[in-house]
C-alpha cells in the first residue's frame, strides 16, 4: 500500500484469483439466474461507463474490463470485497501479478508494451521521480510485481480463505444486487475518491523526494561552512600577517 496506494498488483492466494472459482463474482452466483443478471448488469454499466476508475484516462467501450478489488487480511483469514469497478485492459493487466510474470519472461519482444505499463504505473502511484527513466520505471514495476507475487506463495500455504462482503461479513445473498449497490457508490462519489487518491499519491510522491532534499541541503550546509571556514582563514592569516608586519617595523624604529 505505500509503493503502491492507488494501482497495486493484487494479492489473492491460489485457488481463489480471478482465473479460478474464488473471487471472480461470475463464480460468487449462486445459480445461473443470478450469472445471467450479473452479465446484463455489467453490460448495460459499461456502456455508461468513459474512464478507468483507477488511472482516470479516458477509455474506449471495448477496452474497459470489469473488475473487483479485494483486501487479504491475513490475522482473519479473510478476503474482503473493496470495490467494483471498469477499468483500462493496462490497468487490469497491471493488477494480475502472473501476467506481469509472464510478460517481463517476454521481454525482449514486448519491451515497448512493458515500458509503457511500468510508466503508466509509476505515473499513477505518484513515483514520478522514480520513473524518470524506462529502465527505472521497469525496475519498480518488477519489485513490486515480485513482492505481490511472493505475498501470493505465501497466503496459498494458509488452508481456508473466507471470503467476505465490504461489511466484513461472509458473502451471501444476491451478487448482481451487491455488485451493482457497489458501482452505484462509484458512480455517486467518484471525485471525492479520485482527490483522495491523488492526494495519497502527492504525499508518496513528496515522500519519495524528502532524501533528495535532505541531500541538498547538507550539501549547502557543507557548502556554507565550507565558505565559513575560508574566510576565517582568510581573515586569521590577514591579522597575522598585519602583526608581522608591525613587529618588523617596530624592530627597524629600535634600531
């Protein structure tokens, strides 16, 4: 959540991510009735739907994927639903840590997409500074991606996840009436939510540059005392130099 407060790879232990039966809601219905109303639901909101929840680009109808967030609690065994919203298919990619695997595996061949996803990433988790570069930005991608990665090796070895509503409690009832409650709230409060998040990502990012800043700074404090300590020279060797010149002029008086 700090190197990451508004676009991180998801953690979801096997066995419950979203290619499997845990937590992708179409597996959450009950029974097919509640498959067919979620499918509508979904359709009819995309089409409403202009921009990523989570980077706030503008997106085409045919690149928005639907997608739900969740929060592992390790303390409570626990996966709990955070929100449900339509995102950019670079957004989506960049929240399955096994894709991003797969792609830094490629490389080579997909360098230009890669570098554009670590940009993208950097750009929206305020790490701007640390993207500064390609090569920068593909390096805090990797470590991130590989710290999700390693988080999901080690919630898989945990025998039971339960899965939970936003209220914390276990996830029962009708799916579509809970997914489409959620994406109504997005809907209500997406500017709030966004100036959160970009106020979040500011305070990272001024975070990030304090170092750089303390840096400076002894670097102009050496600097002042270095020019302190020469004009202290300056004016020592100046007094000795006027009490020599007094001595040997009252010397050739005497004489």
């Amino acid at each position: 959540k700090k190197r990451c407060p508004i676009l991180a790879p998801a953690v979801i232990p096997a066995g419950y991510d979203y290619h499997e039966h845990g937590t992708a809601m179409l597996a959450l219905c009950s029974n097919a009735e509640q498959r067919d109303a979620l499918m509508a639901l979904l359709l009819k909101a995309r089409d409403a739907c202009t921009t990523c929840a989570l980077t706030t680009e503008e997106v085409p109808l045919e690149q928005l994927r639907f997608v739900s967030l969740w929060e592992l609690s390790p303390e409570h065994s626990s996966l709990t639903l955070q929100r449900c919203v339509f995102v950019s298919a670079k957004a989506a990619l960049l929240l399955d840590p096994l894709s991003l695997i797969e792609s830094f595996s490629q490389a080579r061949s997909h360098a230009t997409e890669l570098a554009e996803l670590a940009n993208l990433f950097c750009r929206v988790n305020g790490h701007n500074g640390t993207g500064a570069t390609a090569r920068h930005a593909i390096s805090f991608l990797q470590q991130c991606c590989s710290l999700a990665y390693s988080c999901r090796v080690l919630a898989s070895t945990f025998p039971r996840w339960n899965i939970c509503d936003p209220k914390g409690e276990s996830l029962r009832g009708s799916v579509p009436k809970l997914v489409e409650a959620m994406l109504a709230t997005e809907r209500v409060q997406p500017k709030k939510r966004r100036k959160g998040e970009a106020q979040l990502a500011m305070q990272q990012s001024r975070t990030a540059r304090k170092p750089l800043a303390a840096a400076k700074s002894r670097a102009e404090t050496t600097s002042e005392d270095c020019q302190l300590s020469l004009g202290k020279r300056q004016k020592c060797s100046a007094t000795i130099a006027g009490a020599a010149k007094s001595s040997k002029k009252s010397h050739i008086q005497k004489s």
